[in-house]
C-alpha cells in the first residue's frame, strides 16, 4: 500500500513542482527495487504531472480525460458473441489473415 499512497501523492500534488519534487523522492527511492515501474515513470513524467499546471478544480477532469483512459474503458464494454468470433474467424480465413483463433483465445485479446 506505501507504494500505491506515494504514487497518488504524487498525482494529488498541490502543484507542479510538489509533484516533480514527490516523484523525484520516488525515483531515488524505488530505482534499484522496481527498475521497470520508475522508468516508465520517468518516461512519461511530463505527460503525468500535466495535470498539476492546471487550477485546481479542472484537474480531475483533466486527469480522467486521457485518450488511453476513454479507450480503455471502451474496450472493457466490448464484447463479442460466439457467433460474432466464428464469423469474424471465417472472414479472416477467406482473407487469408491468419489462422482462427478459438473463441477463448479471441475473448482474452479483447480483454
């Protein structure tokens, strides 16, 4: 849970250089430990701290805007029948795409 509070400290900073400064702290506290959740961090630092230049009572809506955020949550409303995926899969072979998938696998690339 320490991780979790000190990542959403990070994303409820005040401001943009309290956010950078929470961040900075978790860079050098967590490198050696999980290399691969503070390079992203790092990577895409900016994009996560944007929020904070705004004012305060527009950063929720800001924050809860990202394309990536509205298209993931579009795709947990997909879904397909099993005549759908067998169709789909006819369609595939007819073109040549590759070869079909059974309706769990094509279920869990969705998911």
């Amino acid at each position: 849970m320490e991780l979790k509070g000190e990542l959403l400290a990070i994303r409820d900073a005040a401001g943009w250089e309290q956010g950078k400064e929470l961040a900075q702290g978790f860079i050098a506290r967590y490198r050696d430990l999980y290399p691969l959740l503070v390079k992203c961090l790092e990577d895409d630092l900016e994009a996560t701290l944007a929020h904070l230049r705004v004012p305060f009572r527009h950063r929720r809506h800001v924050r809860t805007t990202k394309l990536v955020e509205r298209t993931s949550r579009r795709w947990k409303k997909v879904s397909f029948s099993a005549v759908e995926i067998a169709r789909l899969d006819a369609l595939r072979r007819e073109l040549g795409i590759e070869e079909p998938r059974t309706e769990t696998e094509a279920i869990q690339e969705v998911c």
